[in-house]
C-alpha cells in the first residue's frame, strides 16, 4: 500500500471529478432501448475532450486486452460486461456501469449500478443495500484500520439484509496503475489484512447479488455472471485515506 503524494491527490482529485462528472452523463442516459455501445462511444469521447484516457480499454495481458472504455454490465452479468451492439436495455433492468479514466498519468475508477424504469421490489432492495454496502464500507478506510474492517462491514450489512457478497473479485489500490496492491475483498473479519495508512488511494467495490455469490464466465469470454442467474449490483467509488478520514475522489 504506497500512499501518494499531495501532488499526487491533487491530480487524483482533478481526475476523480471528471470521471465523476462523465458517470453522471452516463446515467441520464440509461433507459429502456439504450444500446450499450451508445454508451461506450459516449464515454470514450467525453473522457478525452475532459484532458484523459479511458483506462480500461486495451488495459490486459498482451492477447486478451479489454476492447472498451466502458463496462456495461447488466442483470446476472456483476463486472466486465462488453458493450455490445445489440445490447439494448429493458424496462426492470438493472445495469452496472464502471469507467476507469487516466488523467495526467494518474488513475481513477468509478462504478454505478441503474434502474431501468420501473424495477421490482426486490431489485431496489438489492440496489439500495449495494449503495449502504459501499458507505459503510468507506467509512473503515481510516489510518490505523485493517482492509478486513472494510470487507467486514460489507460482508455484515450485506447478510443481513439476506443478500450475496461476491468473493471472487475484489477491489484494490488505484492510482499509479489501473489495479495496485492491495486487494480489497467485499468479506473478511475485522482487524486482518494490511494495516490502512494516510495517503493510500483505494478503489472499494462491493458487488453483491440477490442469489448466490458464486460467479463463472459468461459466454463472450469477458462478463462475470452470477450462476445461478439472479441479478447483481456493484457499486465503486475511488477514495484517498486522509488524517481527518476517508475522501471520496469520484463524487
């Protein structure tokens, strides 16, 4: 865990507004019979005249980079989904978008999950407990804390509202790369893991279905899915660990 500079947080800052600022476009633009790649154009674009790079596309191993800006990711897909073409959102929907942005060398990333018109009880019950899943995981971002305090908040919130907490995948440092160290699994036991220190810049994701935790490949070879097919919801913001506490960067 390398904290960064205060130059370092300045340039973070500045970024983390812009992405922030993009998702927020995004969002208005999601409703039943938006095509997904409509979104990812819209992205590329409005990231590069705000003075950045869409940081996922052609982030990967050599072969198998990620061919978007944007993750649109609907339903039982949790993370990774591409934005096809003949991807077209319908009303009750549930569609996860995460954005990642390089701004003056310096990385942000950002995720939300939206309604498509009206949903049903139980997927706002899953939306909202994903949203408080992310707040009180934020909160145990404080120097001195453990990163299993911030699975653990997640994790307890999660089940108790009876929902999935995906084990899988995990957040992480953010920063000087895409994905740093260290991991940031949604689950754990208060008081394990790395020690949380001021400067770190963290990336906190939890990603939580209305079904099991379980995930496998979808058949595209890219999106994540839950297995047994229930919907998920995965919220993230960038946040940087301050001595007065944690500061969210993509609001």
């Amino acid at each position: 865990m390398k904290p960064k500079t205060k130059k370092d947080i300045k340039i973070l800052t500045e970024g983390g507004a812009r992405l922030a600022q993009v998702m927020r476009e995004l969002s208005k633009m999601c409703f039943p019979g938006t095509i997904a790649s409509d979104l990812d154009s819209y992205a590329d674009e409005r990231i590069k005249k705000l003075g950045g790079k869409p940081s996922f596309k052609g982030f990967g191993p050599v072969g198998r980079e990620f061919p978007n800006a944007l993750c649109v990711s609907p339903n039982e897909t949790v993370v990774h989904g591409i934005p096809h073409r003949n991807l077209e959102f319908k009303e009750g929907d549930l569609v996860g978008l995460d954005l990642g942005m390089e701004y003056k060398g310096l990385f942000t990333d950002h995720a939300i999950t939206v309604p498509i018109g009206n949903i049903s009880p139980e997927n706002l019950h899953l939306l909202n407990v994903a949203k408080e899943c992310l707040s009180k995981g934020i909160k145990y971002a404080i120097p001195g804390a453990y990163i299993g305090d911030i699975g653990h908040a997640i994790q307890e919130h999660a089940e108790k509202a009876g929902l999935g907490v995906v084990r899988k995948l995990s957040g992480h440092g953010v920063g000087y790369a895409v994905h740093e160290s260290p991991m940031i699994p949604n689950y754990g036991s208060p008081s394990e893991g790395e020690k949380i220190v001021t400067g770190a810049v963290l990336a906190i994701e939890p990603m939580i279905t209305l079904g099991s935790f379980d995930i496998e490949i979808s058949e595209d070879g890219w999106g994540v899915v839950t297995c047994d097919s229930k919907p998920s919801a995965h919220f993230e913001h960038t946040i940087v660990v301050t001595k007065t506490g944690p500061k969210i960067l993509t609001k």
